[in-house]
C-alpha cells in the first residue's frame, strides 16, 4: 500500500481510491480480499 501512489496501474489506482475515501486499513484489508478472490478463481 506505501508504493501504490507511484504507480499508474488499475489495481494500484484502485487501491489508492479506497485508501482515499475508507482509509489505509481498509484499504488493505480491500485488497487482500481483491488478490484472495482473484487467486480462488
């Protein structure tokens, strides 16, 4: 979550929206839930 700011990819410019409006936690929490949902498939 530190390094997505840098970055110009969807997922990272997901994660920086979420960080933005629900906080760092929850946005971690957002995205470890985006990368178990996408690995389950």
């Amino acid at each position: 979550m530190t390094r997505t700011a840098q970055k110009l990819d969807q997922k990272s410019r997901w994660a920086e929206s979420v960080k933005r409006y629900k906080g760092w936690n929850k946005a971690a929490v957002a995205l470890a839930n985006k990368h178990a949902s996408i690995s389950m498939n």
